[in-house]
C-alpha cells in the first residue's frame, strides 16, 4: 500500500476539523489573475495539510474551473479534468436535471454557483472560537483585496449534538482511508484514491488525474504522470462538492403531524422512519421500536440480515439510500463491494438558528440548512450516482415510487414504510429542502496550489482563453 | 400466419400513478396472451446515398416527441414492448450507413409486422423510402404496400448473436395489466388507511381481492399465461455447450499462444485521445435519464483477423445459451437492470452492435458491468477495437474502470427513436407485480401466504 504524502494532502479531506465549532465559507470571483495569483502564495503558506495539527484556526480552498481558467490554465489543460468539473454543477440542463435542481432549487435562482453569480474560489476556515474566526477572516479579506470579489459569504455554528435541523444526529457514519490505518471497522475503511487522486482505488486502479504540458515551473513543482510526457496537476488532491440545502424545517414537521394525525410520538416515529436513524442517532435496523441512546453512535450494522425487508429501516430511508451497504441485488458480497464503489467522506455543516421540533412556522430567520461539502475522486462515479441512483431515485431498492424523504428533488413524493399486516405509505410529501447554491471543484494538493498561484502559461490578459462551455453543445435540447 | 393477428385494439398504457386515469378507459385483455412473448427483430437497411440527412430529420422529429409526434402513435402498437430506429453511420464503424430497427415484441413475426404497418404504415413507408432496395414509390400504403414492406424488412433481419430477455413469459399486455392491478392495490389502500392496519389479515386480502373484482381487474388476472421457463442445471446447460466450445477447448494449445500475444500487443483505448467528448458525451446523456429506462447502442469494429471474428462469434453463442437456458430467470449474469438486450454482427462479422433497453442511470449500468458481469463482457467485447487490455478473454478489460467507461462512449450512438410500452416500470417492478398479480389469480387460503403476500404490496 502506498504511504499518504500527508504534507501534499490538504486537511479537509482527511479531518473534519470537528473539535472546531466554527467554521466559515468564503466564496469568491477571481477578478485579476495577478491578485488572485498573490493571495493563492499568501495562502498557501497557510493551508492545513495531513500534516499538521493546528491548534487554532483551519484553512482549506477549493477552485472551480472557471476559477482555473482565470488562474490561467489553457483549455487543453482544461480538458483533462472531468467533464463533470468543466461543465460546472449548474453549467448544462440536463446535469441540473438529474441532480433535482429544478423549480425553486434551479441554478437561476441560486445565491451563488448560478448563471448570474459564478464563482471561482471557496475558502474555508475552522476555528474554536468566533473570534479566532473573525480574525482569520479580516486577513483573508485583506489579502484579497487586490483579485477577488467576495460573492456569497456563510458562517456556520455547529448545533447541539451535531444534530442538523430536522433534529437528527449527523455525522455518524463517515468512510475511512485505509491508507491512514486509523479507525479499521471492516466496511467502511476504502482505498484512498476514493478520495484522494494519484492513489489506487477500489478498483485497484489509479485514478485519471489532470495534467499540464511539461514547462519549467511545472517540472519544478509537479510530478511526472508516468505518460506522455505530462505533469501530474492532480497528485494528493481531490475534488469537492459543494450544496447549500435550506432545509425546512417546521414544513418537515408538520408534514409528519398530519401523517401521524397529530400523535407526536408518532410523528417522531415516522421522521426516524424517513431517516433510517432516530434523532439520537440509533439506527432503526439495531433499534426498530424506539430510539436507544447506547446505539447513538453505532455504525457496525448490515441490512440483509436482519432488516432485508425494512421492517426497522425502510428500503426508502435516507441513511439505506446513500449507503445500500450488503442490501442492494442478489449477494451481500456484490452489494459490499458496491457501495464500497459510491462513497463519499462528508465535510458539510449545518448553518442558521436552530428551530424547535413543530414549530408552527419557519420563524423570522427563515433561512437555515445543510452547507453541504463531500470529497470524492470521481464525481460522476460518487456525488452524482449517489445523488441521482440512490437518492433521488423513485425505482431505488426494487421500490415502485418513492424518493429521499428528506431531500428528494421533487414535489408529491412517496415513502414507503413496511409494516404489519400491511404497508404505511406516507404520501404528497412535498420538497423539505431547497438547493441555494452549488459548485463543483477542484481541490488541488499543495504542490498543485503553487503551480497556481504561480504559474504563468500565458501573460495576464493576453488569451483569456475560449470557454470550453461555449463550444460544446448544451447537455439537453 | 396473419390470422393470429389479434385486433388490434387500442390497449392504451395503463394508469400509472394512481390519481392519473379512470379504469374504465382502460381496454384489458379478454383472451389469453399471445403463444409468444418477447422475441427479438434487428432489421438493417441500408440507406440510400444522399438521403441520410432527410432520414435523420425525420427520425429526430419522432424521437423527440415519442408520445405525441404527428408520425406515429406508438401506444396503439399491442405487439411491442421496446422498438428503436437508429441510424449507423460509417464513421462510427459500420461498413455504410445504415438504417437499423430493433423490437421486442409479442406473437408470431407476421403479426408483429402487420401491428406495425397498420399504427404507423404510412410513416415506416415514409421511412424506408430513405433506403436503398425499397422500390415503392408514391405516398399511399395500401394492401400490397402492407406486404412489400413486411418482406422487404424480413429480408433485412439479421439474426441476433445473442438475446437476452428479463421475463421471456410475459406479454407487454401482460406486463401493464399487472401494473394496473398493482396501483390499483395501493390507491385503495392509501384511502383505506389506518382502517386497513387494523384488519386482520384475511379479511384485508379478501377486500382488496373484491376491490379489484368489482373494477374489473380480477377477471383478466385469471386468464392462462404462458409458463415461465425454468432455469436449467448447469449440467444440462454444460450439455448444450459442449458442441459450441469442444473445439476451442481441444485448439487450447493452439490458440492460446496467438491469443495471449495479442492481448500484451493489441492497442488499448487511449481516453485522453477521446477529443469530442464534451461535444458527444453530452449528446448521448440528452436522451438519457428521461424516464426510468434507458436505451443503449453500441456499435464497434470486431479486431482485424480469423482469431477475434471466431472468437466473439462462439463468446455470443455461448452468452445466447446461457440466456436463454440459465440466466432466464431476470438477471444476466447477475445484472438485474435489463428489460432486452441483444448483440448482432454485421458486415461479415466484421461489426458488432450492440441494444440495451435497460433500468436506471448510465452509471449504475456501466457500474453493473463492471462490478457483477465483467468477465462476460470482457470476454466478448475484448474482441472489438481499443478495448482495455484484457487478459486470458476472460480478465482484466472491463475492470479498467475509467478506461472501459471512456471506451463505451466512444462508441456509443445516438439513438434517433427510441419507445417504450411501460416506461415507468422496472423488470424488478415487472417481478414483483408478477407475484402479486400470482396470489390474486389464485385465491390464497393459508394465513402465512397471505401475510405473506400483504408483505409484497
Ligand atoms: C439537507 C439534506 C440532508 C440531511 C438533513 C441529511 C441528514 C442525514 C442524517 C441525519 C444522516 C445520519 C447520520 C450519519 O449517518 O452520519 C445522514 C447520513 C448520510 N447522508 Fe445525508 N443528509 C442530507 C443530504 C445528503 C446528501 C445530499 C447526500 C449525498 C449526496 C447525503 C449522504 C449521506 C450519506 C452517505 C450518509 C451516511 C449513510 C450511511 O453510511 O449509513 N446526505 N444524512
């Protein structure tokens, strides 16, 4: 097994940075290469590696295409991303279509990541204290004075317990690199190139990395790529998905109530139903008829075993979509193997004012939600298959109708929860979340930000080079 | 055979979501279903020179509407369960370009035509003028037109290599009528409730039973259906492919050596050669991921040489055995997702092409090769142009993960027209409303089967 360049490696992929309460997202229009190109070497000083263990104050960065093209990368650099990267989260209909971003959550209507409010850069910091934070971020701001424009900013505070809004425990289950030889619970623990590029997959294989011709910067501070004569841009980094999901969360709860004809128990029942987990975090395959506060934490759980047919956890439930684990088809085994292949480690934080459970309305402070971040090596494969195979999908698990209860893309949606003697089927439910921003990026090693922040394939200004959007057709007619 | 034609009545798709249409628009079947079900037609037609371009117009025009184009009205079709057009060109493979047809369909082949020419008559003629050898001139579709065309597509069929079907028993007829039975049961019991939670299991099988009696939909359930067939032992299948594969194995010496040094020295897809591909892969996702199923065609030059055209035509004849022997019972080779698939050879076995009509997203597809069925897949398509490198026919090649992906859509094609006659079910809906629909034919008596049953709705 190949050893982590942990000093390459930037934190975020292998830490949540959870001891840090805080943390805030920064996102960014580069808007002159040259400053842009200075505050990425200030900040590169900066950034939090595999390697260290900061005490105070995280900082990470993530960039989009668009951003690497105003870095400078020509388009023939440009097309050995993946095409999910180039064409951008909200960059083609049919890609908005299959992540459910339509209606009220269609790109248009975005904060940021839209046609009218692109952005290049996501900055990220973490910290113990407000303070630490504001600090942190006055530097920032002032280092990027001079090339970017600050276009959405979010702060975030974690809530009680990690619970995210609809009231659950989150952040329980999360894959760990194998390479890492930390946590080794058998199910979880995936080969890094799952999440880190340059690194053997779960298909053994390494996965395709970007790279740059070969000029004298580039051999300077990038890697050979074994082939062609080209250098490895992509060596020790990853790419970041990025959803800004208000979440609503008295729309949520009264929904339940009127399933459960105004029981609260009940309704509490029913939403531990839609999530696969109660509010405590039990999960409902250990702990099918009330929630058990010594299985909060509990993640060593199949379902094929002992809740095939979803008699604790239904097929439909949040927590058995995104993770099948030995559910899906014929064999446990194929299942495994399966969903070791669409995994992602999730970095997202809830943001906005806490709201208590049947709160009559969303409250003056209407917006709170799920800053949604995941790392993955291969978009299409992870993020995107999750999202659109798993998720969102109404066939899921043999099902005949019935999205993710809890972020389906779609109004009017079905859940199904099995029961004696007959089926419940929660229906009409409408969407609970609505998507406000998004983007993909890339996350570049340490080397690779260097080469950024440095590199200089052709003078400032002189080829602002043709988009590759431009001259590729849309995804839907 | 046309007197087995049956009327061709319009058997319009069933109410799919449960608020959407009356039962009683709904004509069901009153006579048993077709002696056949699901068999294959592929009909390649060479296009004219010069009249590619009008073609693919026309095409276009159909496909993009399929429900509500002017040309055809596809769900008057009774025979059909998926049917495309596609055009083949010869900068993607083919040796012209040419004008291929896939169905599925119901009955006898004389019936299936004769459903074809009387929805869409005027439209296939319209179509097939666009071919060479088709010399009907004029615009009206008459009798003899009706016959022409009929022998003029028989004459086009190429056989399939090999053909796979999810429920080789059912008829599309079939297949919606239990659909309907299905959303039938949950929109009376979405009303029923909490009452019918309370109920003791008998009674709530005996009042949906009467429900669906008192709709009309008991009736129908009751008439005879083809048996499904049986999976064979492997020893008998074992059996059948002896003759296929004696000879290969008893050349073992022989072929072995040639085979493994073209597997070091074949060339192998380079991906960051596939140029166009944020032109053509976007292309091909625009017509992905409309509805629950997907099309597939795939169409791609067999390596040059007798060892690689022997090779992939005894791989597929033992693939349609297996099919049709073994995995008959809804998955092949372990993919659960696939409705009808079949793999043709064209140009002197020199092409090889490819239709799936299957379940779900590309990349759960593609997934599915890769993670359940490669060695299958590799040990057929090892055999085609640029593929990954593979290893003994049976290993390595589909595994290549990003590369075999790269190399599917590289030589996928656009599919110009594309229908399906359930499009919001998948096979695995297809096999769980057959055993639903099962334990209403029969009256169930015994407790245990019938919750057993409830369990399923
Ligand atoms: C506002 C939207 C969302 C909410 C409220 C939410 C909530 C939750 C909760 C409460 C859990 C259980 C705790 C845990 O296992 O850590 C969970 C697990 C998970 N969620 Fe979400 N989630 C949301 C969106 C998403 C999205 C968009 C994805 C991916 C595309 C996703 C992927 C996952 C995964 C992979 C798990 C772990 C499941 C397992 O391994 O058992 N979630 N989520």
């Amino acid at each position: 097994m190949q050893e982590l360049e942990y000093e390459e490696i930037q934190g975020i992929i292998l830490s949540g940075y959870v001891k840090k309460r805080f943390a805030a997202y920064s996102l960014l229009r580069i808007r002159s290469r040259a400053g842009a190109q200075s505050y990425l070497r200030w900040l590169e000083a900066r950034l939090t590696t595999g390697d260290q263990r900061p005490e105070d104050v995280c900082h990470n960065v993530a960039i989009t295409a668009t951003g690497l093209r105003a870095l400078g990368l020509g388009e023939e650099t440009l097309a050995t991303f993946p095409r999910e990267l180039v064409e951008g989260m909200a960059g083609t209909a049919k890609r908005s279509e299959i992540l459910g971003d339509t209606g009220a959550s269609a790109p248009e209507q975005w904060l940021w990541g839209g046609p009218g409010n692109q952005v290049d850069v996501l900055l990220m910091v973490f910290a113990h204290r407000p303070d630490q934070l504001d600090h942190a971020l006055q530097e920032h701001r002032r280092r990027q004075q001079d090339g970017l424009e600050e276009v959405y900013f979010r702060s975030t505070e974690m809530l009680p317990e990690r619970r995210e809004h609809f009231g659950f425990a989150d952040g329980i289950t999360q894959p760990q690199i194998k390479e890492t030889g930390r946590h080794l619970t058998g199910i979880e623990c995936l080969r890094a190139g799952e999440f880190i590029l340059g690194y053997e997959n779960e298909y053994g294989k390494v996965p395709f990395s970007p790279s740059v011709a070969e000029d004298p910067r580039a051999n300077r501070l990038l890697h050979t790529n074994g082939q062609n004569g080209r250098r490895d841009l992509g060596r020790n980094g990853s790419y970041l998905v990025v959803r800004q999901l208000d979440q609503h969360v008295a729309a949520f709860w009264r929904s339940m109530l009127d399933q459960a004809d105004g029981d609260e128990r009940l309704a509490v029942r029913l939403a531990a139903k839609c999530v696969g987990r109660w509010p405590g975090g039990a999960p409902l395959t250990l702990s099918p008829d009330e929630d058990d506060p010594s299985l909060h934490s509990a993640n060593d759980f199949l379902y094929r075993d002992r809740d095939e047919s979803g008699r604790g956890c239904p097929i439909g439930a949040h927590i058995r979509r995104a993770n099948p684990r030995d559910s899906l088809g014929s064999s446990a085994k194929e299942s495994l193997k399966i969903s070791a292949r669409h995994a992602i480690i999730r970095r997202g934080r809830s943001y906005g004012p806490e709201l208590p459970r049947f709160a009559a309305d969303e409250g003056e402070e209407q917006e709170r939600g799920l800053f949604f971040i995941c790392v993955n090596a291969n978009i299409a494969r992870q993020f995107e298959f999750i999202q659109q195979t798993w998720l969102d999908n109404p066939k899921f698990g043999g099902l005949h109708d019935g999205r993710d209860p809890l972020m389906s893309g779609a109004d009017d949606n079905d859940h199904r929860i099995p029961g004696d003697p007959v089926r419940r089927r929660l229906t009409h439910l409408p969407r609970f979340t609505r998507v406000r921003g998004g983007g993909y990026f890339f996350l570049p090693s340490r080397a690779a930000l260097r080469y950024l922040g440095q590199q200089a394939e052709a003078p400032l200004g002189a080829d602002l080079p043709r988009t590759v959007a431009a001259h590729h057709a849309p995804g839907a007619q | 055979m046309l007197e087995q034609q049956r009327p061709s009545a319009v058997s319009r798709l069933p109410a799919l979501r449960r608020r959407s249409r009356s039962a009683a628009e709904i004509r069901r079947p009153t006579e048993p279903g077709p002696a056949q079900t699901g068999s294959a037609l592929t009909a390649v037609a060479e296009i004219h020179p010069g009249r590619l371009e009008s073609l693919d117009r026309l095409l276009t025009e159909i496909g993009d509407d399929i429900r509500n184009n002017p040309h055809i009205r596809f769900e008057q079709l009774t025979t059909v369960h998926f049917m495309r057009w596609v055009i083949l060109r010869r900068r993607d493979g083919a040796a012209a370009d040419y004008l291929a047809l896939e169905t599925n369909y119901d009955g006898t082949l004389d019936a299936h035509l004769a459903d074809l020419a009387q929805a869409a008559g005027d439209t296939l003629h319209r179509i097939y003028s666009h071919c060479s050898g088709y010399a009907l001139a004029g615009n009206r579709f008459g009798p003899s037109e009706r016959v022409a065309l009929a022998s003029f597509l028989k004459a086009r069929a190429v056989p399939s290599a090999a053909f796979y079907v999810a429920h080789p028993s059912k008829s599309a007829r079939r297949i919606r009528l239990e659909a309907e039975v299905y959303d039938a049961i949950q929109a009376f019991l979405d009303a029923e409730g909490e009452r019918a939670r309370r109920q003791a299991p008998r009674v709530l099988y005996q009042r949906i039973r009467d429900h669906l009696r008192d709709r009309g939909l008991l009736a129908p359930l009751l008439l005879p259906q083809r048996p499904p067939p049986a999976r064979e032992h492997l020893l008998q299948v074992g059996l059948r492919l002896l003759p296929l594969l004696a000879g290969p194995l008893l050349g073992l010496p022989l072929l072995l050596p040639p085979l493994l040094l073209k597997e070091r020295t074949d060339r192998q897809w380079d991906p960051s050669r596939f140029d166009d591909r944020f032109e053509r892969v976007p292309a091909l996702a625009s017509q992905e991921d409309r509805q629950v199923q997907n099309p597939l065609t795939h169409l791609v030059r067999v390596k040059p040489g007798p060892l690689r055209r022997f090779a992939v035509a005894r791989v597929l004849a033992t693939i349609d055995v297996l099919a049709r022997h073994y995995y008959n019972q809804g998955d092949l080779g372990g993919i659960a997702t696939i409705h009808f698939a079949r793999w043709a050879l064209l140009d002197d076995d020199r092409t090889l092409l490819f239709f799936s009509n299957y379940d779900g997203s590309w990349e759960n597809y593609l997934g599915d090769f890769i993670d359940i069925a490669s060695i299958g897949l590799t040990s057929i398509w090892s055999n085609t142009v640029d593929f990954p490198r593979s290893f003994l026919l049976l290993f390595g090649g589909a595994r290549d993960e990003e590369r075999f992906k790269s190399w599917t859509r590289a030589h996928q094609v656009y599919t110009q027209v594309w229908f399906s006659a359930y499009p919001k079910l998948t096979t695995r809906n297809i096999a769980d409303n057959h055993r639903v629909a099962e334990g209403l034919a029969r009256e169930l008596t015994d407790d245990d089967a019938i919750r057993e049953w409830l369990q399923l709705v």
